[in-house]
C-alpha cells in the first residue's frame, strides 16, 4: 500500500531541496539587484545627478561600494533615455602589499574604459605626519586633489564616489555629536576647485544592500586596511548605535535619514539659515505655521489630557 504524502510535508529529496534554494537565492538576488538600481535611479533623478553628454568618472577603491557604484551605473547606463560615459578611475596609493593587478584585469573583463593613476601619497604621508597621529586627513586632501586632476585629463565633468546611506548618516551624527554641527555629507556638489561636480548615487542605498551585492556578484574586494590606518573609533560608535536601532527601533533610522531631505530652518536655531532678527507679525493665520504646541508627544501633556487626569483624581 503506498503511504499518503501530505502536500506540506518539507521537501525530504536532497537535489529538489537544492533547487529550491537555489530559487529562493536567485529570487533573492533578483529583487536585490531591481531595489539597488531603482533605489540608485531616484537619487540621480531627486538631484539630477546625471544629465545627457556627461562624463561621469567612477572612482573605484576596490571596496564592495565602489564595485557596487560602478555596477549599478553600467545597468542604469543601458537603460537610460539619455547618453553618459563612464570611465572607472582607481588611484593606487602604493600602499605595502596593494594587489595591483585585480582591479585592472576586472575591469578589462568588464570591457569599460579605465585609467589606473600610479601615486605614492603613502610615502609622502608617512613622512609628513608623527607616528601615532591620524593620517587620513592629509591621505584624502591629497588624494582629493589627485582626483580632481585626473578628471580634468580625462575630460570628466561628474565624479561619482561610492557612499552610501550608512556614510551619510555616520557623518551626520559624527557632526552633530562630536563638532556641534547639523551637517551630513552631500548626495551632490560642487567640488573644491570649483570645477566638477560630485555626485553619491549611492546616497539612498543601505550599506547592508552593498555589502550582499558584492558577495552575490563575487566582486575581488581590495582590503581597506593596507595602509596601517587605526579605525576612527568615533565612526565606529556611530555605526554600532546605527546597527544598534535597526535591530531595537525598526524604522528609526529610515526616519531620521528621511528627516534629512524634509528640514524646516523656521523651526532650528540657525540665524544664518533663518531671519528670526528680521521675523515680524502680519496678522495673517497660517495654516502651516507652528504645531508645537498641538503635537508635544508626551514631555508635555495637552490641555484635554490634564483636564481629564484632573477630573479622574478628584
Ligand atoms: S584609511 Fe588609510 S587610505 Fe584611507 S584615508 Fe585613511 S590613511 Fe588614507
């Protein structure tokens, strides 16, 4: 007599169990794939990051980011109503032990335009800044300026550099709690020597996705450590507290991203930003004007509530 097989039983067939999951996985990856290009596409759209004829040169550290940056970019690139170049630019700082060879022979396979450009700012750091001290500062001014240059040589208008939403957010609470600022990182802007325009395509992008992204795509990830660099503790406590809230406050940390394109200057203490000197009545009501009294959370009760409380006691 054959034994009856309910439909829910768990796949108990190894080779259909495998196939299964690697459905699941390619599903997976899919939708992964989909969220990254259209999550990259509104943010070149929200700050029009992009526009026809442009040369955006991809700057590519050999990190998963940049690797993501650049593969998204291509995707978007065949998709795109309008015409852009791209050239990925890595700068080998000569770093003890850089492996020199993998980003070339990737991007060769990839079959788009690159440039590597050969600078020692490794030894000059070494040299200029004491042993003991941070040496990131003078490493990115100099390799800001190496940047700027090369894409002046290779005729690129845009530089698009691989952070992403977990960068902008660092910074801003890197800002806020250690240099008494309300200042993040721009999606988009103008750089230094007033030339080119820098863009993150990455800005709407949480690192998690990237760091799947690589894994999925087997990207040859370069390691960040090769310069002997101590880890910026203070970016490190961010991170933690950030990775902290996703785990105890789902939805925080998209809120408090979200609260960085909706800025009411009125309602800071900024008198630069706003003309609170200069602020007069006009009798007119506005409608949109200040809630803080209607929507205290709960620091301070609203009338009705204590009235209520009030009465309960009695
Ligand atoms: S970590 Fe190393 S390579 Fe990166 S900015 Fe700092 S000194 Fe330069």
């Amino acid at each position: 007599m054959n034994a009856i097989v309910s439909p829910l039983a768990p796949v108990t067939d190894p080779a259909k169990a495998d196939a299964a999951k690697a459905e699941k996985a390619a599903y997976e990856n899919n939708k992964l794939h989909k969220r990254l290009c259209r999550l990259v596409g509104q943010a070149i759209g929200d700050f029009n990051m992009i526009e026809e004829g442009d040369k955006v040169m991809v700057c590519l550290s050999g990190g998963k980011d940049s690797y993501a940056l650049l593969d998204i970019l291509m995707t978007l690139r065949e998709r795109a109503p309008i015409h852009f170049d791209i050239v990925a630019v890595n700068l080998d700082q000569k770093q003890p032990n850089f492996p020199d060879h993998i980003l070339p022979a990737y991007l060769e396979k990839l079959g788009i335009p690159f440039h590597i450009e050969n600078q020692d700012t490794y030894s000059i750091v070494k040299r200029l800044v004491p042993e003991g001290k941070t040496t990131c500062s003078l490493c990115s001014r100099l390799r800001r300026g190496i940047l700027y240059r090369v894409a002046d040589e290779l005729g690129c208008n845009k530089i698009a550099l691989g952070h992403h939403r977990d960068d902008i957010l660092e910074t801003f609470f890197l800002n806020m709690f250690f240099g008494g600022k309300l200042k993040g990182m721009p999606a988009k802007l103008v750089s230094d020597d007033g030339k080119h325009m820098v863009i993150r395509p990455l800005a709407y992008v949480k690192e998690e996705d990237t760091e799947r992204y690589a894994a999925v795509k087997g990207f040859p990830i370069i390691p960040c450590d090769l310069c002997g660099s101590q880890e910026n503790l203070q970016r490190k406590q961010i991170k933690n507290m950030l990775r902290g809230w996703e785990k105890t406050n789902p939805g925080r940390v998209e809120s408090v991203f979200s609260s960085l394109s909706t800025v009411v200057p009125s309602h800071l203490m900024d008198r630069n930003l706003f003309g609170f000197a200069d602020l007069k009545t006009d009798g007119v009501p506005n409608p949109l004007g200040d809630i803080a009294f209607d929507e205290e959370p709960c620091s301070t009760p609203a009338a009705g509530l204590t009235t209520i409380s009030l009465q309960r006691q009695d």
